[in-house]
C-alpha cells in the first residue's frame, strides 16, 4: 500500500496504537494537546500488527480491508442463514453491500480506523446469536457467551456501535434468560474497573466527557447527503417486508429503525462522518435481501431477474460515474510523489512538527505533538484556552506546522489560525496541483530582534 494519507483518523489511530504498546499514556490528561475518546482493545490489536509489519497504518488498513469482506461475508451468511433466504437475494443483497460501500463511502475502504473491525464482532455476534438456536433457548450457555461476548466486547473497539447491543439487551429483557443481563452488567463494571486501573480516571473522562461542539440544525442534512442514494432501498425493503411472516422479518425492521434513531442521535456531532450510518446501511441491505426473497415466490415481476438486478443496483451504478476512477488513479500518482516530498522534510527537520494530518508527522518519524480537530474541540467548547496552544505558536516553539490549507486550518478558532499566520510562513515544499490532500508547510518567521537595554 501506497505511503498516502486517507484521513485524519489514519495517523491519529496509528499514534494511539503505538501509545498503546509504548511508554506514554494511551488516555492523556486534561491538559495536554491530544486526546483519545475510543476504547482501548483496537489499539492494542492493530498496534501488535503494526509492530510486526513495521508501519501501523499500513497494519490498519490490513485490517479495515479484512474486515470489510467479513462484514459482506456476515451479512451473506445473516441472510442465508438465521434468515433463511435463497442464495440469489442473499449474494445480491452483500454484493450491493460492498459495491454501495465502495463508490459512496470509498474513503473507508481500507482505512486504518476501527469501525469495521467492530461491525465484525457484532455480526459474527448475531450469527451465533440466531443462527445456533440460542434466541430460542435452545443453544448451550457456551453459545450463548460467546454471542454476548462478540456482541457487547465490540464496544471495546468502537463505543458508539449501539444499535445491535441495545436490541440484544431488550431481548435479554423480556426473554426468559433476563439473568444474562445481570452478568454482562457484572462484567461489563468489571472491564471498566480494569480499565480505569490501568488508565486512571483519565480513561473516563475522555470516554464519557469529551469536549466535541453539538449542532441540532445540521443531522437533517448531513443524514440526507449520507443515505439519499439508498432511497430507493428505503422504499423496497421496508414495503416488500411490512406485514411479512417470515422468521425474523421483524427483528430486521427493528434494526433498520433504531440504527437511523442512533445514527440520527450521533450525526450532529462536530467531525462525525458517514460511517455512523453504516448499521443502517446494513439495516436496508438485509431488508433488501429479506425483500427479494419473499416476493421472488409470489410474483412473476421478478422474472427475468436481471431486470431487478439492474433496479436495485441503481444506487450503486448511479455513482460510478462520480467515481472517476481513472482520474483517481491519476492524481494519486501525482500526490504519492507530493506526499513523500512533504514526508521528507519533516522527517529532516530537527524539533517538534505539528501536523494536521497526522499520518505525515507518523510517517516522518515525529511524535504524537497536537491533536488539532480534538485540542480544535476543547478551545471551541471552553474546556481549555486558546493560549495553551497559541503561546507555543508565539514561542515558535514547533520547527514546522503542517496544515491543509494555505489559509489555516478549520479545526482550529481564528485566534490560533492568526497567531500562526503571524509567527510562521508558507514555504517549499509546495503541495502539487490537483491532489485530494495538500499540505502546506508553516515555518518560523525570522523575529526582530528586542532591543538591548543601556
């Protein structure tokens, strides 16, 4: 794999990973310019890969693209199995899956970020959940921790995956193994005790306390930008499957509502991507899939199958024109070459480099400095004042400061933004045109000298 960034998380994933096999604090205090609100297990599965293979993100990535064919294989399987839907509708539905995935949310594909590697352990949770009886009470109790455990020890890795561990706790509720439910909350105080011994109380803060700005006025649209595509799945699944008799068919219809009630809940989150619409993505698809199966016995319409291949592929075929990917490959050629001239001269540059994109200062061989888009967070939010970083800028106390823009950085307020334009300037090496991720390098100005005294 390319030495090309993706995403901010990229490098911020890979730092906390080596934090978590390294010295330094995994969970930082108050105070400091960097912070880390996801759960601990992630960082200590990539990071052990990332120390073997010698490069973290590149460990990450491994392990995202893993990942998200076993989510395809798991929805397959969901639909073929506990579901009980014929193979065409079931390798259509977790095709459509990962072709969605791939054209509208590319930018996760291969990713060094945790979130599919979460989606895995809740589906594998499922399968076992249903497919070996053990929502009937017929499995073994085996089974049955090895479901919950799948299921609940996902929130190690991405805590705000809610939506299949909320159904499975209201299902322990009104079932008659509700005792289940006492002991994952006896284990579940357990992991945080472990956690918080290991981490101090700074592991609860950052987890439950984190400094993020919340906007009401902006969940409508960004929902709308994340799943408009999908609309006409929307429409599909739900009417093929209203009324339906068939086993589970309303468990899926759950799971489609509460996710888009979760994901409604987390959008308005400052920095919160589409990937929180990811369960109600594979909500629609195994609606989808649960769809195709129950009419493919009761109309004719459905013949010749082609025809409804092509309409419901319409959400995916729609956008490989927008794709480009041969422009694509195009400019990632051109910004290999930008990326290892900027990777370069960080790595040369004597003293600390704050980078906006992180995986460049991970890369170059510098260490974890400033956590722009969280440290960005507690300014905006009140949390921590502006001159905690500002009076480093004055300083000059960073030897280069990478931002993304020649005009200064969105995640930060003006204030700081200004006192960079100030103290620092834009030189060589100059990002090359048309590349999707430049970065601008900020060097010290030279000072005035301060007059001598008599």
């Amino acid at each position: 794999m390319a030495i090309v960034p993706k995403n901010y998380n990229e490098g911020w994933n890979a730092f906390h990973s080596a934090h978590a096999l390294g010295p330094e604090n995994l969970y930082p205090k108050a105070d400091q310019l960097f912070s880390n609100n996801y759960p601990p297990l992630s960082f200590y599965l990539v990071g052990g890969l990332g120390a073997v293979m010698g490069d973290g993100i590149i460990a990450g990535r491994l392990v995202a693209l893993g990942s998200l064919l076993l989510v395809t294989a798991s929805i397959f399987l969901i639909l073929r199995w506990p579901l009980d839907c014929a193979l065409t509708p079931s390798l259509l539905s977790s095709l459509l899956f990962l072709g969605y995935v791939s054209t509208h949310y590319r930018n996760y594909v291969a990713m060094n970020d945790p979130q599919m590697l979460a989606h895995v352990f809740q589906l594998c949770g499922v399968l076992v959940l249903y497919g070996k009886g053990t929502i009937r009470g017929k499995a073994s109790s085996m089974w049955l921790s090895l479901a919950l455990g799948l299921i609940f020890g996902s929130l190690l890795i991405k805590h705000n995956l809610l939506t299949i561990p909320l159904i499975t706790t209201g299902w322990l509720l009104i079932s008659a193994r509700g005792y289940w439910l006492w002991l994952l909350l006896g284990v579940g105080t357990g992991c945080l005790g472990l956690c918080y011994g290991m981490y101090g109380s700074d592991f609860l803060r950052e987890i439950l306390f984190h400094s993020r700005q919340y906007q009401f006025e902006k969940i409508p649209d960004k929902l709308l930008n994340w799943l408009h595509p999908a609309f006409l799945w929307i429409f599909y699944g739900v009417g093929a499957n209203w009324k339906s008799h068939k086993k589970y068919a309303w468990l899926v219809m759950v799971y489609f509502l509460v996710s888009l009630i979760v994901a409604a809940a987390i959008a308005g989150g400052q920095g919160v991507d589409y990937n929180s619409v990811f369960d109600v993505l594979m909500g629609l698809i195994l609606l989808l899939g649960t769809g195709l199966d129950r009419v493919k016995h009761r109309a004719k319409v459905l013949k010749p199958r082609l025809g409804w291949i092509v309409v419901l592929a319409l959400p995916v075929l729609l956008a490989l024109p927008s794709v480009g990917l041969v422009d694509e490959l195009k400019a990632f050629e051109t910004e290999k070459v930008s990326t290892a001239a900027v990777i370069d001269a960080i790595a040369t540059t004597d003293g600390p480099v704050m980078c906006e994109m992180l995986a460049l200062c991970y890369w170059a061989g510098h260490p974890f400095e400033v956590d722009l888009f969280n440290t960005g967070q507690k300014i905006k939010t009140g949390t921590m004042a502006e001159t905690v970083l500002t009076n480093l800028i004055e300083q000059q106390h960073f030897a280069i400061i990478q931002l993304n823009h020649s005009d200064g950085s969105r995640n930060l307020p003006t204030a700081v933004n200004q006192a960079i334009f100030k103290y620092y300037q834009v030189r060589p090496p100059l990002p090359l045109p048309g590349i999707e991720h430049p970065a601008f390098l900020f060097y010290p100005v030279e000072l005035p000298a301060k007059a001598s005294g008599p």
